[in-house]
C-alpha cells in the first residue's frame, strides 16, 4: 500500500502520482510538463512505469498540466479506464484536441527548419488522432457519489472549485485487512469566486496531497477587484480608446463575461463592444453555460433571471480568422478578451500590435504571467515590447488584476487543509521550491498538522502511517 510522488514535485506542472495497493496501480493525474524548453523536451522521456500496467487513471480537472500526457499514456499502452468528473471530459475533448493540434503544427514547423537543426524531433509529441483514442477512455462520475473503481480501491470527488468540473479526489484503499484514505487536492479553487461552487470541506484523511501554488500569499477580495475593473473601464471610456484582455481560454474568460453580464450597468458596458476572440474560449464557454448544476447559488440565480448564458447583448464571439482579423479595423469603444493569457502566443498579439503603442488605449492582465513571457516583460513595465518581429513603443495603460486566480490563495489553501479532523499527514506539491517551503510552515504553524514537501521519486508506505 504505497503512494510514489512523480510528478508537480520539483515544479509546478506534469501533476502526477502513482498509488499501488491491493494488487492494483492506480494514476492520480497524468498532466504535462509546462514550461521552459529543456523542461518540457522531458514530456518525452518515458513513464517511471509500463503503462499497460496500469489498471486505472484518476482525473482530477481538464487542464492541461493535469491531463496533457493521456494521449502519451494511451500510446504507450494503457488500457484501462480514466476516471473524471463528467464536464471535465467535456473540457477536455477541447483541451487534449488543442494541445494535440499545437503539437502537430509545432512539429510541421520543425520540419522545415534546415539540415542542421535536425537535433529538433521531427514527430509531434502527440496527434490528434492519439487525443480522440485518449479521450475515449475516459469514464464520467458525479460529484459526491463513492465508487469502487478496482477490487479494494473506491473513489468519491468532491468539488475543488478551481475551474468547471475540477475535483478533490477521496480515495479509500482496502488491503490485508487494513484501510487507509488518501485525499488528493487536485487545483483548489478560491473561496467566493464567481460562477463556481466553494471547494467541498472533507473531514476525513490518513494523508492528504495538497497543492501550493499562491500557498505564500493573498489575493485581494471580490469586491475591490470588481471596484478595480469597474474604475479601469471608466476611465478607459474617457480616453475613447480599446481595452485587451488576455485571457486564459478555460475559467478566466467565463468569469470576465459572467461579471461583465453582473455589472453590465454599473460599469456603463453599453457603450462598448465585448469580443470573445477564441475559437478555444467560445467552445469552453458553451461548456461552462452548459452545466448551471454546478454553479453556485448566486450564479444559478442569475442565469435563471436571464433565461439563460451568455448574457451580454453587445458580446461577439469570433471564431473565424477574418472575423478577428476585422476587430483591428476598430479605433474604439472595444474590449477585447483574446488568448493566450500571457501573450507568449496567439491571436492576442495582433491585437497588441494595434492598440499597445496608442496612449489611449488599456491592457488588462488577469492572471499569472511566468517569466520568459511577453505578458511578463508588460507586468514588469517594459517600455518596448517586440511583436511578431517589430519592436513597439508601450503606450496604452497597463493594469494588473490579481483578485481573479482560479487558485486560492494561502488563507484559502488553510481553510480546505483545516476541515480534516483526522490529523492527517500533508505532502505538499505543485508550488515553486521557496512557495512550497513557506506554506508547509504555515500547515505546522496554524493547523498543527506533519507536513512535508516529498522529493521526486519518493515513496509513502501508507499502511505505516499512524491512524
Ligand atoms: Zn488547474
């Protein structure tokens, strides 16, 4: 009865976690290593085991760097089943065919690079091809409900509140007369976000793997955050400019258009045009409007009072290239939600090309920006920014919003930690080094809990554990 921690431990993304018990090898995430160059090439490198030798893969939410390497897995022979909760296999058909789309696009570019660049690996990490047979194992379950999914070994997620069917994972394993619970945190959502449900409370665990990324501060509340944005079109509209908002095309870009449609007058949004420009972020958004059972209360009040989402009269989802293309005709009065949400790509950047040298224009930055990154060389006040080639003046506002992380903050990570009653034991992973460091502190400070920051590689034998 052993838990090996493999991936999300030396960095943030390539969540994953092997647990063997009762016979059984059991796959807790299997997501891609997201990054710098040299890290991600290691999506590449084989699994630490044969995956034809795995009986079952848990999902805990479609994004990438939780889901990515399926399509490897299932290349490289597994056959069982992958258990998620049902609107992540939804987000997922979009998520794995996209990535698998990048890949293929990637490679064919690499391809025509010149004999000496031949050290470049001709085939694509995946196809789309390998995506449609990776999603085909995967298997829908409900919030809330336990499942036995292997002889010895039950399931049950609850909800994590990070983005649209994201799932804290309850796992009970039966071996030899001994039972042990293992809770795996998955993303957590924040306390009080917009559209989506608070994360569960579980009170019950021997060990619990819990995730770090913002485990060393605090974001500002809904409502100054919603009073920033507010203040930020207003003054927008006097300058009679454009305002771009990179976005991120799962969760951000649904919470921007459901506050938009909340705030439609407060924030006098008549007199703009909103453009969704993401053909990734209108298929997620169809998703999102698709599963009001999942949203909170107040969410499901608003939709019911609106017949329905989207809300807003003047929002134009652009799929099609020349749809987009023509939003550069415009001069003014337009809020622009476009990808990639840091600008490192996509069809965000000609929107910059067009608006980030005119003083009248607005940017708005939503979320995490990793270094290396254009959005970063933004946040961090570049006065020259080099676009496609051209290198161009930063005139147009900058503005940084924190309050909308689809990951909670530190106070947030210690309320979910704090529901145990169990005393368990705390791995933490999934943070940068100095992060994890500083929030494993705080779990021994406040909650009085053992906490420790496994390594790669390291194995927990959770029959030992005290009960
Ligand atoms: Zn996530």
């Amino acid at each position: 009865m052993e838990l090996q921690f493999y991936g999300a431990t030396q960095r943030v993304t390539g969540s994953c976690h092997i647990l063997r018990a009762a016979g059984r090898t059991l796959l807790l995430d299997c997501g891609l290593i997201q990054g710098k160059k040299e890290e991600e090439a290691l999506n590449r490198s084989s699994f630490p085991f044969d995956p034809s030798s795995l009986d079952a893969v848990v999902l805990s939410h479609g994004h990438i760097d939780h889901s990515g390497r399926l399509p490897l897995l299932v290349k490289h022979g597994f056959r069982g089943p992958v258990y998620t909760q049902q609107a992540t296999i939804d987000l997922c058909r979009v998520l794995l065919l996209d990535s698998a789309s990048l890949a293929e696009s990637d490679a064919a570019y690499r391809r025509k690079q010149p004999e000496t660049r031949k050290d470049l690996h001709a085939e694509p990490l995946y196809t789309r091809e390998d995506a449609l047979r990776a999603l085909e194992t995967l298997s829908g379950m409900p919030y809330h409900v336990k499942k036995e999914i292997l002889p010895g070994i039950s399931v049950r997620f609850q909800d994590a509140g990070h983005i649209l069917g994201s799932a804290c994972v309850e796992v009970w394993i039966e071996e030899g007369g001994v039972t042990r619970k293992l809770v795996f945190s998955g993303d957590l959502g924040q306390y009080g976000s917009p559209i989506l449900k608070d994360p569960d409370a579980i009170d019950e665990a021997d060990a619990v793997i819990v995730e770090s990324t913002y485990g060393d501060r605090l974001h500002r509340e809904l409502p100054e955050t919603l009073a920033e944005i507010g203040g930020i079109i207003g003054s927008a509209c006097d300058r009679c400019g454009n305002i771009l908002i990179p976005a991120f095309a799962i969760g951000r870009s649904q919470e921007l258009l459901y506050l938009f449609a909340q705030n439609f007058d407060a924030w006098n949004l008549e007199r703009w045009q909103v453009f969704l420009d993401s053909p990734m972020a209108i298929e997620a958004s169809r998703i999102y409007w698709d599963y009001p059972e999942l949203y909170d209360e107040e969410a499901l009040l608003f939709r019911n009072g609106h017949k329905g989402m989207p809300l807003l009269k003047n929002l134009h989802m652009t799929s099609r290239a020349d749809q987009s293309q023509a939003i550069n005709s415009i001069r003014t009065g337009a809020i622009i939600i476009a990808g990639s949400g840091m600008c490192n790509g996509g069809r965000v950047l000609h929107h910059l090309k067009h608006n980030i040298s005119r003083p009248e224009c607005s940017v708005i930055i939503t979320g995490y920006q990793a270094e290396g990154t254009l959005g970063r060389q933004l946040v961090e006040g570049a006065e020259q920014v080099t676009i496609h080639g051209t290198s161009l003046p930063v005139r147009a506002t900058l503005h940084t919003i924190g309050g909308l992380s689809a990951h909670g903050d530190q106070d947030d990570l210690l309320r979910w930690l704090g529901g145990f009653r169990s005393n368990p034991s705390v791995y933490v992973v999934h943070g940068d080094e100095e992060v994890k460091k500083i929030f494993r502190q705080k779990i021994m400070d406040k909650l009085g809990l053992a906490a420790s920051i496994p390594q790669a590689g390291e194995i927990i034998d959770l029959a030992s554990l005290k009960k």
